[in-house]
C-alpha cells in the first residue's frame, strides 16, 4: 500500500503540535471573549470602513500570513488525517459502459499485466460490501458500494484514486440505498443505477465527476436498477427491472430535471436485468427469467427491430463486436442453482396439481443448462450456439478474434468468433459468476470462492492466481488497469491487488515475522473471521514431542520451519493447496549442531539462520539454498552474541558478536551464490532485537547505556544517538516516517531525523517486539504482573487497553471489554487491517478494531435515537472474539508469533511443531 501522505511530513512538526494546542485550549475563554466583542462591533460601518483601509495597506502581510494559515491547516489535516494519499488526477479513456465498451474488455488498457499476486491497496473502513464492479478512468476508479442488512441499506458512489486507495469524492445522500449497478462514465459524467433486487422505486442518478460528484439530475423509476448503464450518442440507456428500460438525456433540462427520451414498458420487456450495449443507432438488451430473450431497440425512438426469444433466461449482459452480438444464459441465477429452483418451480407445480408430464416437462426444462448464443446484430438471427455446462452469468470479453467466458460450473472457456474452441477449458474447479477482464497477455476472473486467476490468453494455462476474499459472494467482476487489478467483494471491502514486473524485485522475507515490526502478515491475503485446524509438522510415526521456538520464515508460498525433537534443523516445506487435511509437502531438511531460537530469513534463492543460543559454543550464521537446501556458505557468530538479524535486498545486517553489528553486502541474487561481502562493522554496546534497516540509516537499540543510535548504511558511522529514559527490551520499528521501541517501562516513539523523543506510553514492560501498519501500533506489555495488549495510534492515543476497566478512557488508556483474553507475553501480535490476532493460553483471540469506523460514523451521520445505549455500544465494539481453540493439553502453549499467507495462519508449539489453521 502506498505510504500516507503523513509520511511525507517532516516528524518535526508533531512535537510542538501537543504543546501548541495545550496554549489555545488555556486562552480559549478570553479568545472567545475577544471574538464575540469583535462580532458586536465589526459591523459598525465605521469600524468595517477602518478595517478594510488596515487590510489595503497591510496586503502583502495579510497574503503572506492567509498562505501559512492555509499551509498550516493543510499539512496537519495531512499529518493526523489517517488516510491514504489522493494523488493528481490524470486522464484516461472514457469508461461509457458495462466492462468498459461494447466488447466489455473489462480493461482500462493502461499498463502491464500483473503477474505477481499480492495486495497493493484495499478499502474496507467505510463499507466493506461491493457487488458492483468498477469503472477506471486514469488513476480513479468508480464504484457503488452496498451497506446491507438487517436494518441497514445504504450505498455510496465512491471516488478513488487507483494509485494510492484514497477517496477522492463520495456521492452518498442518506437515502441512497445499497446498489448492485456498475457506474459508467463518459467525459463529466457519470451515470448508475441504485438499490438491490427488492428495491421497488430505485432511481437512475447522474454526476459531475469534474465537480466532487455533484449530483446533475436523478430519475426514480418503479423497480431496481440493478442494470448497469450505457452511454451513447449523448443519452444513456439502463434497465429498471420490472419497470422496463429508459432512454434518458445525459443532459439535465432546465432546472436539473431529467429529460426521459423514450421509456419501453416492462409489462412488455419484463425482467430488464442485463447492462444495454448500443452501437450503430441500436441498443440491445438481455431479458431475465420473466422474459427469457434478446432485444434490439432503435437507439432513438426506442422501436423493437427485433426480439429472439431463448431457451433460457439471459443474464449476461450482450457484447457487441463485428457485427454480432454475444451473450451468455441458462437456469440458475447468482442466489440460488439451478437444481434449487427446479425444486421449487416442481413442488409449486405439484401444489397446483400439475401433470406427471407437465411435471417431467418442467423438470426437463429446468435441468442444469447453458448457453452462449450468437446472433447477427442487424437481424437477430443466431448465427451458432455453444454448450456450456451451467449458466454463463458474466459478459463475454470480445478481444481480438476470441470470446472468454465463465460458467458456474467452474470452467474457463476461449473460442474463436464463430464458436469454436481455441484452447482447452481450465477448470477453476469453483462457480464463476462475474466477467473476465482481458490484458494484453493474460485473462483475468474470479470464482465464487474468491480466488482470482490469470490465465495465458491464448493456452488458458494458469500464470497469476491469489485468494482475494474470505468469504460472502463475489459477483463484482475484475478490471486491470496500471499494471493492477481491481475488484470489489462482500465481507472485505474494495481490493487493488497484482504488481507488475516494471523492474526486477527481490522477493524478500526480512526476518523474524517478515521483519522489524512486520508482524507476519507475508502476502496481504485477508484474515478469516474464524479457523480451524488443518494440519501440523512434523507428524511423527511416534508420539515423540517437536518444539518450535521461533516463527517460521515464509517466501514464494513455501514455510521454512525451524524444529527441534527427534530432529533438529531447518525444513523447507510446501502448503498443498487441498481442504484436506495434513497435507504439508517437505522438500528438504538442514540439519544444525544447536537449536534454532532465531527466526529465517529469505531473500531470492537464498534462506539466512543463525543455530544455537547466547552462550551456547560454536555457532554459525548459515546461508542455504532455498531450492535444496545445501549449504551455500557459513560465518561464525560469536558464542555469547545475540545473533539477531534482518535481510534486505542488498544487505544483511547481524549481531555477530556482543558489542557489534556487522553489515554483509549480498550478492545479485540471480547470480551464482558466493561468500558475501563485509561492508562494514559498527559497535552497539548491549544490543537488543532487531536492527532495523531504514533507508540510508540503520537503527539500533542497547542496553548499555539505555540508547538507540543511528548509524550510515554506508559505512557504519554514527549519525545520532537518542538516550532512552528506561531499558529498551526489543529493537526499533517504524512507520508513518516514526520510529518506536519496546523499553522496560512501555512503548517510546522518536524522531527518525534526530531521535528526539515525541511520545511515550507507559504501558508496562513490553515482551515481544511491537508491531505496525500506517495507522497503527500494537504490543504485549506486563504491568503490575498483568499481561495486557495495547494498541496506540502514531499520534499516541490508545485505542484499546485489555487490562483496563469497563469504562475507562482518555490519552494514555482506552475501553476495554470484560473478561477479555489475556495474552501471552513473549508473542507479537499481528496487525491485519481492521483486526489485531493475538495469543492467548489455550487460543488466538480477534479484536476486531472496526469500531472506530462505526463509531466515527454514528456521530457524523447517525440518528443517536437509531443506536444502542453507550454500555452496549461499548461492549459490541471491543468485542474480542475466539479465532481459534488450541489444547494445551496436546499441543503446549504456542510458542511463537503467527504467519498469515492465502488466508492461513501458521505458528509453532511446545510439543507439536507447526500448526496451520484455514479458514472456519
């Protein structure tokens, strides 16, 4: 994700902001004094008339003093606003219909195809369903969001900026409802449809997206308008459901009134779900379950040139090229399969007291189908059709001389403009209910279980695939666009995932837990809400105990487990992607003289371990093969160093020695493996934890005396050093341009520039290294013999205290739930988005931090009489919840911090190894 804005400011200015607003807060009484005798007097003709004079002569300094208000205000709302970064808003083609265009490519074709998986951006903390898909234009993308539930139905159109996720504009009235239909846009406008399938007086709004979203004019119609629309020819075409399809002026009349050019009933065109597509003074259009057919209308007058009636409903929206017309139908529908409809449809025949043979009839009629048909776009006439094994529910992307399309029977199909197969069905072995998005080189989907996939455009052979969701349906269909893919989904928000590969990266796993202050969150795959026990390693023949010590290192899909019993070493092994359980292949084994206590690290071909303990004789730092685990080379640790290191692309940075940390240049990692190069060695009296790599400085924590110091990557030398005002316990973390250590007495958080200290949390002794994101700092401290979790913002609020009482608050505490779940100390907690997982005796706990969001919300816009009482409210939203149960009995106690990769969580145990949890 890219960085926020906030860590492009100076961390200077935070310091002088605290006591800055401790002054205007003690002078607010005379100041508001002062303004309200202003007030009374100013408009005194005599006074306005003098001041203005005092303004004239005074312009220059006003101007100078109106800029560095201005600049002041903006960069602190930069600074402590939280979000990410809106960047300058840059061209693009027009996006003026479902997918794109009349082919529905699904593509922006801006950038390369991404061929690596991983998360670049999500958004999930206003709304975390979207059903519609997105429009790209430039660097923004349009989406509908849907708010769902119970007592809830609230949609959005949001604005966001396709490099960083920020949101550039909203579009939310309080009455707009949760909203199924894809935005379109075509110069300043932007069109879509609202509300789900049971809104009955749904409405088809238009915005000006060169002004915020301004509303220009909205149309309220009798049905839903799940439909997406089409603009053409300066007026715009939607299906309304039940209540048929209008033709509307993009334009608004005098007044801003929708001017509806033709409207065809929906008595006689039932069931107008599809998106139109129009060309050549022509729309099309699919009919649902209650029309069963494809129409043809004259774009300007809204005549029917032609109807062909299917032997299905069509719910593929038609996809126009060379003269024809695509679309996709059969029975089953994105709620319910065919087989449950047929059911149904049979048990009401059989009330009505139907016939064994209309009964047969029906049953025949409804069968798993489907079908893409073919038809000549000037006559309606099919031209061929094609056997699908289920319903076809997505577009068909025209690109070239191909068709591609997804069933919902999980096969992937290409076939050439006449029907005809290119390349052999991929089975994706999952329902495919959304649209494909068509890159240059390869074609993207996603299934039903929310697993995107890249295939080869031409072989149909998989070369991209990651788990995008953790559940719920997904129906928003993909775009790729800027080298990224974008895609919506109902339980975890709007996801841009997928890098290209602009320049060559190391694939890099940095050290314990991914690295200073990481957490073990490897591939930015979204948690489950609840997991299950999937399978251990080793499983031995015996009943022998396996420990596990430190955290498994994770790189391109592979663990590499550090385990000690009947065997002691190192093992790469591989996670089998099956539901299965057990299933865990070993690829190699190194073994080591000593225990492994320290955590891996990978870079490349290359997998980094330091054996043994402090105090323990004749250890090594050993550098192995990740792809058979020889051993590449090896260099002496001392026996009583702490051996702690970090990886970077192109370095390795270690304590080698008690009172140093020596710096190794590595090698291209493509290149053949050799001994690496020593940069450069640096004394750190009494280091602690993990050095910490940042930029063209390296930080470290000691002891002796109680310190972190600064070092040149260059060359080692001292850049600065920050005493501390207690022991440091763990290494130094950073983010949002902050640096923060773990001391004897709580959380410390200092200047990068400088060292100078910003803030402290005297949260009690901290037990394991903290962990970050952007926003967000979370740790396991023991104070007054308590273990408690703490999670601050970088500004220094705590947002959550486990230890603190029902009703606590303020700046150094905050709420927390009874009977909350104490963790364990010694385990690092893990930060995923709006969850902190953690351990605790015998389980891993979710804190679900979400309530911010619903907080924040319910007091700009909420009807306080609409919520809970403050207690319950209080309760609902620091509700930690068990994510996982883990027998001490059989397992031990977990022993280790968790790794999160494809929506797995693996840590280790006492007496069982390593244990992998999927999703519940």
């Amino acid at each position: 994700m890219a960085d926020s804005p906030a860590s492009l400011i100076a961390p200077a200015v935070i310091a002088p902001a605290v006591p800055l607003i401790n002054v205007v807060l003690a002078l607010l009484p005379a100041i508001l004094v002062a303004l309200g005798g202003a007030i009374v007097s100013i408009f005194k003709p005599s006074v306005m008339k003098a001041g203005l004079k005092l303004l004239w002569r005074k312009k220059l300094q006003v101007a100078i003093f109106a800029a560095c208000v201005t600049g002041a205000v903006y960069g602190l709302g930069r600074l402590f606003g939280g979000g990410p970064g809106v960047t300058e808003t840059r061209a693009g083609r027009d996006w003026p219909a479902y997918r794109g265009g009349p082919r529905r490519l699904g593509a922006a074709g801006e950038g390369p195809d991404p061929v690596r998986p991983g998360n670049v951006w999500s958004f999930a903390k206003e709304v975390k369903t979207f059903y519609a898909s997105p429009a790209v234009v430039g660097n923004r993308v349009y989406v509908c969001s849907a708010d769902k539930g119970i007592w809830t139905d609230r949609g959005a159109v949001y604005c966001l900026d396709a490099d960083t996720g920020g949101v550039v504009w909203k579009y939310s009235p309080r009455d707009f409802r949760a909203t199924y239909s894809s935005p379109s846009v075509a110069g300043r406008y932007l069109v879509c449809g609202e509300g789900l399938h049971f809104t009955r007086d749904a409405r088809i709004t238009c915005l000006d997206v060169t002004r915020k979203g301004e509303r220009v004019w909205e149309l309220r119609t009798n049905s839903h308008v799940e439909s997406s629309p089409c603009i053409y020819d300066d007026k715009v075409y939607i299906g309304a459901g039940d209540d048929g399809v209008y033709c509307v002026a993009l334009a608004a009349a005098s007044g801003g009134e929708p001017r509806v050019v033709w409207h065809q009933s929906g008595k006689t065109y039932p069931d107008c779900e599809t998106s139109p597509v129009a060309a050549d003074g022509r729309v099309y259009l699919g009919l649902g379950e209650a029309g069963t057919a494809v129409v043809c209308f004259d774009a300007d007058d809204g005549k029917e040139i032609w109807k062909r009636d299917t032997p299905y409903p069509v719910f593929g929206s038609p996809a126009l090229a060379e003269g024809k017309v695509f679309v996709g139908m059969g029975n089953g529908n994105l709620i319910y399969t065919a087989e449950q409809l047929r059911d149904q449809a049979l048990k009401e025949l059989k009330d009505k007291g139907a016939t064994a043979a209309e009964i047969a009839a029906a049953a025949k009629r409804l069968a798993p189908a489907g079908e893409v048909w073919c038809l000549d776009a000037r006559t309606g006439q099919v031209l061929w059709t094609f056997e699908a094994d289920r319903t076809v529910m997505g577009a068909i992307a025209v690109a070239d001389d191909r068709l591609y399309f997804g069933t919902q029977g999980g096969m992937f199909h290409c076939l050439s403009l006449e029907g005809r197969p290119l390349a052999r069905a991929w089975n994706a072995r999952d329902a495919v209910n959304a649209s494909p998005a068509v890159g240059e080189e390869l074609v993207y989907f996603i299934t039903g279980g929310g697993r995107l996939f890249g295939l080869d455009r031409r072989t149909l052979s998989p070369r991209f695939e990651m788990a995008v969701g953790t559940g719920g349906r997904f129906v928003s269909s993909p775009v790729v666009a800027n080298g990224h893919v974008y895609v919506g989904t109902e339980l975890d928000g709007f996801f841009c995932v997928g890098e290209a590969e602009i320049r060559r990266r190391v694939p890099l796993w940095g050290g314990r837990l991914g690295g200073p202050g990481r957490g073990g969150w490897a591939d930015g795959s979204p948690l489950p809400e609840r997991g299950r026990f999937a399978w251990r390693y080793p499983k031995p023949e015996d009943d022998s105990e396996v420990a596990m010590r430190a955290p498994a290192g994770y790189l391109d899909e592979a663990l590499y487990v550090p385990v000690e019993g009947p065997r002691t070493g190192l093992a790469k092994i591989v996670p089998k992607r099956t539901r299965r359980r057990g299933r865990a292949e070993e690829k190699w084994f190194y073994p080591t003289p000593r225990p492994i206590v320290l955590s891996p690290a990978a870079r490349g071909p290359a997998v980094y371990v330091v054996d043994g303990r402090a105090g323990q004789e004749g250890r090594s730092l050993h550098c192995l093969a990740a792809a058979d685990g020889s051993l590449l080379w090896k260099r002496p640790v001392a026996d009583d160093a702490p051996g702690h290191m970090v990886v970077t692309e192109s370095a390795l940075y270690v304590y080698d020695a008690p009172d140093r940390l020596t710096c190794l240049a590595l090698g291209d990692p493509e290149g053949e493996p050799r001994a690496p190069r020593l940069r450069w060695r640096a004394p750190v009296t009494a280091p602690v934890g993990l050095p910490l790599p940042a930029g063209a400085i390296v930080l470290a924590a000691s002891a002796d005396p109680p310190q972190v110091a600064a070092l040149s990557d260059a060359d080692g030398s001292g850049v600065w050093r920050a005493a501390l005002h207690a022991e440091p316990v763990t290494g130094p973390v950073r983010a949002q341009a902050l640096v923060a250590v773990g001391t004897a007495r709580g959380l410390t958080v200092l200047s990068p520039a400088d060292g100078r200290s910003l803030w402290t949390a005297p949260c009690g002794r901290v037990t394991a290294p903290p962990v970050c994101d952007d926003e967000r700092l979370a740790c396991v401290s023991v104070k007054d013999g308590q273990a408690k979790l703490c999670v601050f913002e970088w500004t220094g609020r705590c947002i959550f205290d486990s230890s603190a009482p029902p009703g606590a608050g303020g700046a150094a505490s905050a709420p927390a739930a009874p009977d909350v779940p104490k963790p364990v100390p010694g385990l690092s907690p893990m930060l995923v988005g709006e969850t902190v997982l953690y351990g605790a005796p015998g389980s891993l706990e979710g804190l679900d931090m979400s309530f911010e969001r619903k907080s924040k919300a319910k007091t700009e816009g909420a009807d306080a009489a609409e919520g809970e009482d403050d207690e319950a409210e209080r309760k609902r939203r620091m509700k930690v919840s068990r994510w996982l149960r883990v027998d001490p009995a059989f397992y031990g106690e977990i022993t280790t911090g968790c790794v999160l990769a494809q929506s797995q969580i693996f840590f280790g145990t006492a007496r069982r190894g390593l244990v992998c949890a999927t999703p519940r």
